[in-house]
C-alpha cells in the first residue's frame, strides 16, 4: 500500500542526537508513512546507529561520498517519495508525537500547499529557550496567534521580512507543489529552504499551527553555525533580488525589505559581521545604485540606537 506521507530524513554526523531524532518520527501517532533516510557519508558512527534499525518503513540510503551540500542529499532524498505529502525531518531535530498527525490533517482540510507549526527552540542538551514565534514580526503575532491560514500573499510579504519557517523539520509539503517548483535550489547552502517557501508562496497559500510540535536544535555544528556569515550574507543579497525580479518589484522595494534583515543578521556575529560590511554594500550597489540611498534610514536608527546605548551606560 502506498504510504500517506513520505519523510525525507537526512543525517550527517550527529551521531549524539540521531537516535533521539528517529526514534520521534518512528513513534508518531499517525502511522502510514515511509521514512527515507539518506547518510550523506557520515564517519562519526551515525551509520551504524541507521543500521541498527529494522522498522519496514524505513529505506536507508548511504552515500559513498559526501554530497557537499544539505540540499543536495535533501532533493536527493526526496527524488525517492512516493507519498502525495513530504515531510522534511533533520537529525539534530525532533518532533513531538502528533506533529504528522496535526500537519497532515491541516494540509488536507484546508487545502494549502504547505502547512507548518511553531516550534520549540531548545539548546544542544534539549532545554527549552523559547517559541520561534517570539521572534516573528508583530503583525504575524497578532493575525496568527491561534491556527490560521496563511493567504499566499500574506506569506510573502512576511517571507520578504524574515524566513517564517526556520525549520524544516516543522513543515509538511503536498509533493506536487514540491515537484513543480523543482525542489531546493542547488545556488544556495543556507538559504535554499527560505528561498523555497518564498517561491511557494507564489503559488500556494499556507497553514499555520500555533503549537510547538518540533524542537530546533540550536548547537555549534548546524548548517548556520559553520558557513561564514559573509558566504550567508551574500546568499541573502541573490536571493532577495533573484525573487524580487521574478515577482516584478522594484529594487528599491526589495533593499527595503532586504537592509533591515542585513542589519539583524548582526546578531549571528558580529565581528564577521562588520567585516563584511564593505563587501556587502558594493554587492548592493552591483545589484542597483540605489542601495546605498535605502540605507540611509535603518542604519540611521542603528547607529541611533548604539549612541544611546552608550550614553546610557556612561550615565
């Protein structure tokens, strides 16, 4: 019988988390799955945990080599889905035990293309340090503080002003939807999700739930935490302009959106931050001449905010 959902799982060496990960997906409550998992060549002894296991849903792919690229074992993976519904889980991740079940049945009543809940940020040792959705934009806050659809220009406008789903691992997608818009685009290391749920939403409205029904791991080793931030900036640059001259805004629309996502992205380092400053603003200035007149006004109120904090301090 073909299963119901299809859960793409993939696992690079995080051996300390992987049982805890599989084990989340195999005790879900809704049961009609097939769970592919694809090691993209680990050597920390993930692939022997994989092994072990003998559930018949699952099919294991081991890479021979490694991929070089998340996205590419992701896509890789989902080219084995024979589900209408994909599931994309991560091995440092896991989910709740109704998370399929809650995800499915929304995607399914309300006719979305994708649905997708808040999640539980949590630390390496699996603690709690707060809800994604604290850190949403406040007009997102008060329009889906309880479980809503997400009208597809809704969701684009809070995808141009921050990724929406930082998870993967919180999302079910109708594999149609996934397929048409030919998976996760192979230009981006970082941000190929962001840059997918932008295209969907082009195309497709969405479903929010308001209940936490992953846990994202935030630790040393994750995708984010080992590129440099000058290689994320930059994936941040193409893809707003990319998406904005696909959807026919202006690049002046687009570095409004873009230069206040620039300037939080200070908060992921900030000394490689500002040594990237100068490199970021000539890749702005390669994309319109324009660039440097937008960022007149937010990094007004950034240099406001560092004055009056130090005087603040002196006082």
């Amino acid at each position: 019988m073909t299963p119901k959902v299809s859960i793409v799982f993939t696992s690079y060496n995080h051996k300390k988390y992987l049982k805890q990960a599989v084990d989340s997906l195999l005790a879900q409550t809704f049961k009609e799955f097939e769970l592919i998992i694809i090691d993209d060549c680990s050597t920390d002894g993930s692939q022997e945990i994989l092994k072990s296991y003998t559930d018949p849903r699952i099919r294991l792919y081991l890479n021979e080599e490694n991929s070089g690229s998340y996205v590419i074992s992701t896509n890789y993976g989902a080219s084995f889905a024979n589900a209408p519904y994909i599931v994309f889980a991560q091995c440092d991740d896991w989910a709740e035990p109704n998370q399929i079940e809650i995800l499915l049945n929304a995607i399914e009543t309300k006719q979305v293309g994708v649905a997708f809940s808040c999640s539980n940020l949590v630390d390496e040792s699996g603690k709690k340090l707060k809800e994604d959705f604290d850190v949403r934009e406040d007009l997102f806050k008060k329009s889906h503080s309880v479980d809503s659809v997400i009208l597809k220009d809704h969701a684009f406008h809070y995808l141009m002003n921050s990724c929406i789903i930082p998870n993967l691992s919180a999302a079910i997608i109708r594999r149609d939807l996934f397929e048409n818009l030919k998976g996760f685009s192979n230009k981006y290391t970082v941000l190929a999700d962001w840059d997918f749920w932008l295209r969907a939403s082009s195309v497709a409205d969405f479903y929010y739930v308001r209940e936490p029904l992953n846990n994202f791991r935030q630790h040393s080793t994750t995708i984010r935490s080992s590129i440099k931030t000058k290689k994320q900036l930059s994936e941040l640059f193409d893809m707003m302009f990319s998406i904005g001259k696909k959807k026919n805004i202006s690049k002046w629309k687009v570095c409004n959106h873009l230069i206040p996502i620039w300037i939080n992205w200070i908060g992921y380092g900030k000394k490689e931050w500002i040594d990237s400053f100068l490199s970021m603003i000539f890749k702005g200035i390669n994309y319109t001449a324009l660039f440097p007149i937008a960022m007149i006004v937010p990094f007004s109120g950034l240099i406001f905010s560092i004055i009056i904090n130090k005087i603040g301090r002196v006082v």
